[in-house]
C-alpha cells in the first residue's frame, strides 16, 4: 500500500529560486488498486512518483510505500516496488537476461532464484527469442519487455509507473497497458501517471488530478464525473487544471 | 557501504565496460601500440641524428696559414674532418651548412709560435647545429693538444722538465654503475608514463559511467534498485580504477618490451655507454607509489563527470582538468626540480619526483612514507567528495 501525507518538494533554480514543485500532496493507494495520477507536464507527477520510489527526498511531509517510511527506510522502501518510467533506460551493452540478472542481484536474490524468476518471466512476457541479445539492439518493444522483466523480477508488492507508455507505438502501450492491469489482478498496489485520458478511464480504479505541484481532485471516475457534472475525464481534467491558470 | 553491492555493481561496469570498442581503444590499444611506437620513433631518430653528428668526417676549410705547412699538415692528419680547399664564401657555407666550420690562422702562424709570439686562431661554426658543433669541438680539442705540444717542445729546448706545464691533472670518475647513470638519465620517464596513462585510462570510463549513464538514462534504472547510492559509487569507483591500473600496467610492459627490443639499436646509434637496465622490483615499489595516485584520479574523474548533464560536457571539464596532471608529471621530469619538503606537498609532482629518486636507486624512505600517506589522504578526500556528488539530488538530476 501507499500512503502519502502533507508529501512537499522544493527545488532551487538559479533564474527563479525557491520552486515548490510538490505542495503537500496527500493519497492514498491500496493493495489490488490502481491510483492514476494525472497532470500537464511540470504539474509534478513525476516528482511524487520519484519521491514515492526514493529516488528524491521530500523537502517536508513523508510516506509510507509497502509498510516502509520514505524518509526513514528508502532502502528497504525501493526493495518493494517496481519502478517504471520512461527515464529508466537500459544498457545498451548487456543482453535481455544480463539486465534482469543483474537488478536479481541488485534485489539480493540467490543464484538460483534469478535464475527461476527470470526463466518464468521470460516465458510468460514471450521473451525468450531475444533473451541474448543486446538491449542495444532490441526494438522499442522488446526494450519495454526487458524493462518489466527488471521491475518484476523480486516480485514487489507495489508498482510505480511514470508515463510509461509516453511514445510508444499502439502496440506496445497496449501491451503495457495489460500488464498494469495484470498487476492489479496479482493484488499489487499500482500508481501510475499519465497525461492520456482514455488510458486512465481505462485502468484507474482512483484518479488524482495534479496541478502547479497540488492535488485538486481526487475520486473515482464515476465521483469525478458526478462532483464537476462532466461527461469525460478531459473535461474534469481541463476543468480542474484550469483553477490554477 | 556493503561490499557484495559494490561488487555486483563492479561486476557488471567491467562487463558493460569491456564490451565498449572506445574503451578497449584507450584502455587496452592505445598503450600497447601508439604511445610506444611514438616514444620509440622519437627515440630512434634522435639517437640516429646525434649519432650522425659524431661519426660524420666534418668538411672544414682553412682560411690563411699559407706560410704555416706546419700547423696545415697536422690540420689534414686529424681524423673526423676533411679539409677542403678554401673558398670566398666559406662563412656563408657554414651558415648554410654545406661546410662545418672555418678555421682562421694568421699568417707566419708557425714562425710566431717559434719566436714565441702569442697568436690568435678562429674557429667560423654554427651554433646549435649538432654537427658544426662537434667538429668545433674537434678543432678546438686538437689546437689545445697542438698547443700543449709546442709548450713541452719549448720546455725540453730549454732544458726544463715538461711537467711544468701540467703540475698536476684532474681525472674526473664516476661511481655509479652504469645502470644508474641509466635510471637517473631515464627513471624519471617511467613514473612520467605512469602517472599519464593511468590518467588516460581512467578518463573515458570515468565520463561514460557517470555523465553518459545520465545521458542515456540508465543513471535513473539503478538509482531505482534497493542498494544505496555509496554502493553505486564504490562499484563504479573500482571499475575506474582498474580501467587506470590495467592501462598503465600495459603500457609498461608494451615500452618494456619495445624497449628491450629496441636498446641495442638505441644504445649503438647514440654511441653511449651507460646502461638502461631498470630492476622490476625498482618499478613495482614504483607502481604501489602510483596506486593511491590512480585511487585519486579515478575519484576526482568521476565528481567531475557526475556534475556534466552529458558525455560532450563531461569532456570539457575533463581537458583542463588533464593539464592539471601533466603539467606536474612534466615539471617531474625536468633535470634541477629535487625532492623536498616544499616539493613534496604538491599532489602529483611529488609522486613523479620521489618515484624518479626510487628509479635512480635511492629510497629516500621518510619522503616515500609522506608522500604515499599523502596521496592516500587526497585520494580519500576524493572519494568522499564522489560520495557526496552522488547524493547530490541537484547534481544526479541536474535539468
């Protein structure tokens, strides 16, 4: 599960000082859920979700991600999730295997449990033909496979997705698209942002519209939809992000 | 930090790292091929040229002395030149090195030696052309024997014992044996190369495991991973150091191999007579000397990296950074820069300076303690500041 209270970042920028990129954000997400955060680019998706996985510290606020505090316990924090976002690419120089082999390592897994995880991932993500070869040459596609794979590979209990499907083929965003359903159907605690409406009316069981670094609404589709009398989500979304222009 | 996570992370850089052609370019065949051949050609043509200098027969002509057959006829009988008949432009001919040198005697030279007479001879030469300058040197070796000649032919005439004009002479003797004479002329060269390739070596991996990883977005995929960012560190920090270590060590067994080679040809060439012989347990003292050096530049390469958004950047703030390095190992190397105290608090150059004394055979124990300890506390220094760089949230995600 993840439980988000009063969550803030700010950054210092030389031209424009102090900027507060997240403003005490607080969620929650639980086990089989999954939460859609949406918002514009520079709304502050990306922030919270890189604070959520540990890889920045909030300047103020805190959370907890799988029973483990952010700010006392990122370790044992990032040794239960699956982070996924379109900046994290892969080497170039290590095969398909060589890659899931190594975050199997980085998670502390014996030999011979890498070993089995990822003969079963590789089997049940049909990935198998290109398990030797090079990421550098894998296509897009593959590319993703070999990403999920890394994510899955200590089988955490939750899942953080940064646009994962941003500029991606059909295809390929479909495919993702099933396997964050899939993890939902595991019983994973799944957030994940986007700025593609259908993508979130089709998956999120909860969505939170963010906007100049705060939370402006928070529901379920149907909540949504009732509380801003909209027809779709792009409406509520114009509607909520537009307060703060 | 836990060493099982910084041995993974290792692992897996030297596996990556040894994939990459740019790598095993500057790790592994830039110092077994290019640097040594460019060390030997240097090498070969200058010891070609200065031996040419010494083993060339001279063309000099004489100006005057026609009434001298005396002082002309030993002029001709003097092995390495050849007297050629004068000429008008024999001066020009020197400048324009078509000849080596003019000899000017006045005339009755020969009747005013006789009488007794202090007489004045010229030598014409270009200076700073190797081969006017050595037959000057041979003119000027012969007229001093041809003088001392006639002052003891003078003496005997009179009756007085030759001896007068030496009362005693000065014999110069060289201790060393001729394997140190070689260390000193060539020691400082060995740590020079040292230091310079494990440097290079350490540069590229340095760029590519930090500014690269951030410009081909893996930086953020392992920051994601449950090991702490000290681990991350560690196992980059020991991938650069072998990348430092294993070139420099290549690049010494590609010039000690060339080297061997090459000396017999070298040594006749340049006519010389010392040895260059150098003790492997000389160079492998010398080598632990470099290794906090290469802890050090593997360190700071990479803080410095880390703080470029991309490759081309990082490359930069790599160049001036690399003047930093060779100007100290240069200055190492020029004759008259001694080991001292003032000397030996300056990172690199001190280390270039206490590994040539070790080459030329002393062991200066009390400057090798302070200088190693020396290096280790700046390479900790080093380090430390990579750890820092590395939790630099502003630095890992500089926009």
């Amino acid at each position: 599960m993840i439980e988000a209270r009063e969550l803030s970042k700010s950054f210092h920028d030389k031209k424009r000082g102090a900027i507060r990129a997240v403003d005490r954000i607080s969620f929650s997400c639980l086990p089989g859920e999954i939460y859609g955060l949406l918002g514009a680019n520079g709304a502050g998706k990306t922030t919270t979700l890189r604070m959520l996985a540990t890889i920045l510290a909030p300047t103020s606020g805190t959370a907890t991600v799988a029973g483990y505090d952010i700010a006392r316990e990122p370790q044992k924090v990032r040794a239960n999730i699956g982070f996924l976002s379109t900046a994290t690419a892969l080497y170039d120089r290590l095969t398909a295997y060589e890659t899931v082999e190594y975050f199997g390592q980085l998670y502390g897994l014996d030999a011979a449990t890498v070993r089995q995880r990822a003969d079963e991932l590789f089997t049940a993500l049909d990935m198998q033909e290109f398990r030797d070869r090079r990421c550098g040459k894998l296509s897009t596609g593959m590319k993703q496979k070999v990403s999920i794979a890394r994510t899955l590979i200590h089988n955490p209990s939750v899942m953080i997705f940064d646009e994962p499907t941003s500029g991606l083929d059909v295809m390929t965003a479909r495919s993702i698209i099933d396997f964050i359903r899939q993890c939902r159907e595991r019983g994973k605690t799944v957030i994940f942002s986007t700025h593609v409406m259908p993508e979130a009316e089709k998956l999120c069981d909860r969505i939170g519209i963010i906007h100049g670094g705060k939370l402006r609404a928070e529901g379920t589709l149907e909540e949504m939809r009732n509380h801003f009398r909209k027809e779709s989500l792009e409406d509520v979304f114009v509607e909520v992000s537009g307060d703060g222009r | 930090m836990s060493l099982r996570n910084a041995l993974i992370v290792y692992r897996k850089e030297l596996r990556d790292m040894l994939r990459d052609k740019r790598t095993i370019r500057s790790m592994i065949v830039m110092p077994l091929v290019a640097f040594p051949l460019l060390f030997l050609g240097i090498g070969y043509v200058t010891a070609e040229f200065s031996g040419e200098a010494k083993t060339e027969i001279a063309p000099v002509m004489i100006h005057g002395g026609g009434n001298s057959p005396n002082v002309i006829a030993a002029l001709q009988k003097l092995s390495g030149i050849r007297v050629l008949p004068y000429s008008q432009d024999a001066l020009h001919q020197v400048a324009e090195k078509k000849i080596r040198a003019v000899v000017e005697i006045p005339s009755g030279f020969d009747a005013a030696i006789s009488a007794g007479h202090s007489e004045k001879v010229v030598i014409d030469y270009f200076e700073n052309n190797d081969k006017s300058e050595e037959a000057e040197s041979k003119l000027e070796k012969f007229f001093d024997k041809y003088r001392q000649q006639i002052l003891r032919d003078a003496l005997t005439a009179r009756g007085l014992p030759p001896g007068l004009v030496d009362p005693f002479t000065v014999d110069s003797k060289n201790v060393a044996s001729a394997s140190q004479v070689g260390a000193a002329l060539f020691g400082g060269l060995i740590p020079y190369l040292i230091i310079i390739f494990s440097f290079t070596g350490a540069t590229y991996p340095a760029m590519d495991l930090t500014a690269g990883e951030k410009e081909r977005g893996t930086m953020e995929t392992i920051l994601s991973s449950p090991i702490s960012r000290t681990d991350v560190v560690f196992g980059k920090f020991f991938t650069v150091v072998t990348a430092s270590v294993v070139t420099a060590i290549l690049a010494l067994i590609s010039l000690g191999a060339s080297f061997a080679w090459a000396k017999p040809k070298l040594l006749a060439a340049a006519h010389a007579t010392f040895q260059m012989s150098i003790e492997p347990s000389t160079v492998a003292v010398v080598a632990v000397m470099l290794l906090p050096l290469a802890v050090l530049f593997a360190s700071a390469l990479l803080a410095i990296s880390l703080l470029a958004k991309s490759f081309r950047e990082a490359q930069t703030y790599v160049g001036p950074m690399s003047f930093v390095v060779i100007a100290p190992a240069i200055i190492g190397l020029l004759p008259g820069v001694d080991l001292n105290w003032k000397t030996a608090l300056i990172p690199i150059l001190n280390t270039s300076l206490v590994s040539k004394e070790i080459m030329a055979g002393s062991y200066p124990w009390i400057f090798i303690a302070a200088i190693f300890g020396m290096t280790c506390v700046y390479a900790g220094i080093a380090i430390f500041w990579a750890v820092r760089m590395f939790n630099r949230e502003d630095v890992l995600f500089r926009a």
